[in-house]
C-alpha cells in the first residue's frame, strides 16, 4: 500500500516529526511504499541543513538523511519555508522545496495520507 | 475513519471535538500525549467509555511506555498498538483524520 504524509508541527515543540519517522520506519518494515513526506507549516525547521546539535542529542538532520537513503522524498513547502526563512540556498540537501501543489499530488498518488 | 487523538484532552479540545464527529464503526487511535485521555482514574476515562459502545479504541504502548504509564495503568477498553499496528490500522480504515 501506497502511504502520504503530512507533517505539520516543529520538531522542537511537538512529537510530530519523530511519531512520522517511527510510522514510515514501521510501514517500509512492512513492505509498504511511502510516496513522501510534505513539511508544511513549523514542520519546515526539520529542513535546515545548518542544524546542528549538541553532540549525543537528537538530531534530525541525521533523521531525515536516514529517510532520504531509504527512498522517502521529503517535500518542503515553499511558502512555509519562505516565511521561516528556509530557502534553496539554506534547505537540507535530503530535501527538495516544493508547492502545496505537491501535497495535493502526494495525496492523490497515496493509498492513504496520514497527518502527523 | 481512523481518528488520531495526539494532544492532551488536559491542554486541547482534540479529544472532544473527536468525540462530536466520531460516527458507528470508527476507530480512535491515541497517540503522543493524546494518551492521558485512556489512563484509568482520569478525568475522560467516562467520555473514552461511551465512546468505545460504538467505536474501537486503541492507544500507541510506545508513547505510554515514554510517558512512564504502565498497561495496567492504561483503562482495559483501550488496547494497545506498536508502530507496525498503527500502520495496520491506518490501512484498514481508507480515511483518517487527525486531531
């Protein structure tokens, strides 16, 4: 089955980000294809290829190169990049930046879109 | 419909607007602090109760389990679900909408 997924809130406020990352994890486990990963909203800070933690602590840019080298497109909305300061000069190389257009293309594309 | 209860029924109104547009045959899944809403000897264990006359009820053990709630803290209505079953549940219902 064909999975969409949306991704809405910051990575440091919310457990949106990691609750997504167990799902597509779980869902390939199961030989299920994930068709992408919309970042829309907050959710946009995970894109930033300038993160860069303290060392030991959670780092999600290690996250989504993880995703990217299993085969998940990860989509970046433009306009919620833009208002965050995310542009293609700033935006992690695992990630594209991308229309809402996408999204409705991911869900069209997807079996099921989930919301996280 | 699979319903996703993420936030805190203690600090959002997820959990009741859920319950406002749940129908017959839906299932409710918690997540994330959504959690709180399934813990025996709280304040929704009522509203989660009359809930499952109609709908099932599942909540995410990693996210109890992250939260120092055991199962037998968890009310017995509300069964429990890993990652791959949530995946399971999101490909028997076609439709899920989260909270």
């Amino acid at each position: 089955m064909k999975f969409g997924i949306l991704v809405k809130e910051s990575p440091y406020n919310f457990q949106a980000f990691d609750s997504a990352y167990n799902f597509v994890i779980a869902a390939i486990k199961k030989g299920h294809e994930i068709t992408g990963i919309f970042f829309y909203d907050d959710a946009v800070y995970a894109a930033n290829k300038y993160l860069d933690p303290p060392q030991g602590e959670r780092n999600i840019r290690l996250y989504m190169d993880d995703l990217k080298s299993k085969g998940v497109r990860l989509v970046v909305c433009v306009a919620a990049g833009k208002r965050r300061g995310l542009t293609n000069d700033t935006v992690s190389g695992s990630a594209e930046i991308s229309g809402l257009g996408q999204l409705l293309e991911l869900s069209i594309e997807s079996d099921r879109l989930i919301t996280f | 419909m699979l319903n996703i209860v993420k936030k805190s029924p203690y600090e959002t109104s997820s959990l009741s607007s859920c319950l406002k547009y749940i129908k017959k045959g839906d299932v409710i899944l918690f997540t994330e602090d959504g959690i709180y809403a399934v813990k025996k000897g709280g304040m929704f264990e009522k509203h989660v109760s009359d809930a499952s006359q109609t709908c099932s009820i599942y909540y995410l053990s990693p996210d109890t389990e992250a939260r120092g709630i055991k199962s037998d803290e968890i009310i017995s209505l509300a069964k429990p679900v890993d990652y791959q079953g949530f995946v399971d549940l999101a490909i028997d219902s076609p439709k899920s909408i989260t909270w």
